[in-house]
C-alpha cells in the first residue's frame, strides 16, 4: 500500500506538468508552419514550430498512459460501476457542457480572424452547432476544439473497462513481470500501427486506447518498473539521441515520419516515468493545488488562449511580446476563471470538479 501511495505523487506531477506545458505548446501553433493553422495564425515560424516538434510525440500519449496507470490503481479501490459512473461526471458532462459553453467561443473568434465576421456571438453559436466542415472549427463550424481528449479519454475510459472485465489485470500479471525491458521498449510498433485505426484526422482512438492500455496493464507493474529503471541509462541515451535527430531533421528537412515519432514518443515515455519517479515523486503544496486545478484548467486554457491571441496580435507589433503575453496572460486569466468557477455550485458540476 505505501508503493502505490508513492507512485500517485509522481504521476500526479508529471500530468500536472503535462497539462501546463499547454499553455506554451498552443501559443506556438499561432506560428505553426504545420500547414494544419490554428484559430488564430500570424504566419510560419521555423523554431517555434521545431519547439513543438520537441515536446509533441509524447506529451499528449503520456496523459492516456498515466490515465492507464490510475484507472489500474482506482479499480484496485472500486467497482466496474462506480468507476464509470465516476467518469461520466468527470469526463462526459464537462465534454458537453465544454462543447456549448467553451468551444464557440474559439470558432467566434477565428471566423472574426479569417473571415472578418462581424456578428453577434449568439448567431455564430448557431452556425456551429449546424454546419460541419473538417472539424477544425477554423471556419466557425462545428468542432470539438481541444476537448477531444476529453471525449476520446471518456470513450476509452469505458472500452477499456469492458475489456479488463474479459482480461482482468490478475490473469496478465505474472506474464508482465517477467517481461524483457527490451519487449516494453518495443512496444512502440504496436502502439505505430494503432495509430492508423480509428484515425480522425491525425487524432487516432486506436493509438491513444493502446496507450491506455500499456499504462493500465504493462506500465502499472511494480516489478516491470523496477527493471525499466535499471536500464534507465540505455533508454535514456536512445531517448536523447532520437530526440536531437528528430528536431534536427524537421528544422532542417521538415521530415516527421509516423513510425519515428512513435518510437521518440513511447521511448520518452518511459524515460519521464522512470525519471519522474525518482525525482517527482513526492507531494507538495503544488501537487496538492493543481490534482485540483489541472483539469478544469485544461477546459478552459484553450478559449482564453484564443480570445487574448485574438486581441494581441492586433494591438502588439512584437512577435516576442506577442508570445509572451498570449503566453503567461492565458495562464494567468485560466488560473483566475478557475477560481471563479470553483464558487459556483452549478458550473463546478458541469466542469467535473470535484465536491
């Protein structure tokens, strides 16, 4: 019981973390030369786009795989039902609710960017609501905007718990144990190849549910780990080493192939939770303050981020001061509107926060 106490610490941190590297990560996409754009773009910028390309391959997988690791431990604690029930609360209903309430707000303000639309919010809420294009939400239609996650976590979330009804996680554990590090290191070419099922535009439920299951099943081990952290040398050497090559090739040559960036990604991974564990892996008034704060930050940082890059670069000729307004002014009015919305009993309910 004390190990798994321990291990909560370290996941909570690094998914803390996680979800605050977003606020930096979607800054940068305003000068993404991705060719994919963003709800506000001021044109390509080489090496902001080569900052996201550093941090991309693994940070949104590592929220599906520690989302595997707690869900493991939770069920350890409570039942198939409770456990669903729970997650219909704090995923489904923050996902609908986020889909009137938030998301609009983002496609009002694109359309204002890209098509100089002058109408009322009101009027753009219901173009979103009854014109779909390619699910962007560029052009002011409808989209999930960054709650895909929250949809695709939830949707997950209940195909894995039908699936460890058939496989319990007991039938699995000693098989996992006595696995090779070298076989969990290669799980990154099942984890490749699920990324072409179920795949809505570069948003793969078939990778994202592996990855949910590789936490839930294989990364979950307390014996498995032990052994991934004695090899943490090679691993991460392979790790440094991949990573220098990809942003050297992508600066360079713009090459950022599927089945590299899966290998970066999954070879990451295990190099964060080996190091997370061993120098995260303790709780503080910070962990304590953002287990509370991340999630609803996560749902609301995205709609501020837009609404004040709207404004910003439209009033501020400095690229660097764009960035860093946009930047550090999001994180601090999300910080703020969270503590706004944690006062009032009925939006608390429909963010997912908990009593």
């Amino acid at each position: 019981m004390k190990e798994k106490a321990m291990r909560k610490h370290y996941i909570d941190n690094l998914r803390n973390f996680t979800i605050l590297l977003l606020f930096p990560v979607h800054t940068f996409m305003i000068w993404n030369n991705f060719g994919s754009g963003f709800y506000i773009w001021e044109g390509e910028n080489k090496l902001l786009s080569t900052c996201i390309v550093l941090v991309n391959p693994w940070f949104m997988p590592l929220l599906f795989v520690l989302a595997g690791m707690n869900a493991r431990y939770a069920l350890e604690k409570r039942t198939g039902k409770a456990f669903a029930k729970e997650r219909v609360h704090k995923l489904l209903v923050p996902f609908l609710s986020g889909m009137i309430f938030l998301v609009p707000i983002q496609t009002f303000f694109a359309r204002k960017y890209f098509e100089g639309y002058t109408g009322s919010y009101l009027e753009n809420m219901k173009y979103f609501f009854t014109h779909v294009t390619d699910f962007s939400g560029y052009d002011g239609a409808l989209s999930p905007g960054h709650l895909w996650f929250i949809l695709f976590l939830f949707v997950i979330s209940m195909a894995a718990l039908l699936f460890s009804h058939c496989l319990p996680y007991e039938k699995t554990k000693n098989f996992v144990e006595q696995m090779p590090v070298l076989a969990v290191w290669m799980l990154f070419l099942p984890i490749w190849l699920a990324y072409y099922l179920g795949n809505f535009g570069g948003y793969s439920i078939g990778k994202n549910l592996a990855l949910y299951l590789a936490g839930y099943y294989v990364l979950s081990s307390d014996k498995l780990f032990c052994r991934i952290e004695q090899n943490i040398k090679w691993l991460a050497g392979l790790c440094i080493l991949g990573t220098i090559v990809l942003v050297v090739s992508y600066y360079n040559f713009s090459y950022y192939g599927d089945l590299w960036v899966n290998y970066i990604g999954w070879n990451t991974i295990l190099v964060m939770l080996a190091w997370g564990k061993k120098f995260l892996n303790k709780r503080t008034k910070a962990t304590d303050y953002l287990n509370q704060a991340s999630y609803p930050i996560y749902l609301l940082h995205q709609s501020i981020l837009v609404a004040l890059a709207y404004y910003t670069v439209q009033n501020l000729s400095s690229f660097v001061l764009q960035a860093l307004c946009i930047c550090i002014g999001s994180f601090t009015l999300t910080i703020l509107s969270y503590h706004l919305v944690k006062k009032v009993p009925v939006i608390k309910a429909l963010a997912g926060i908990k009593k």
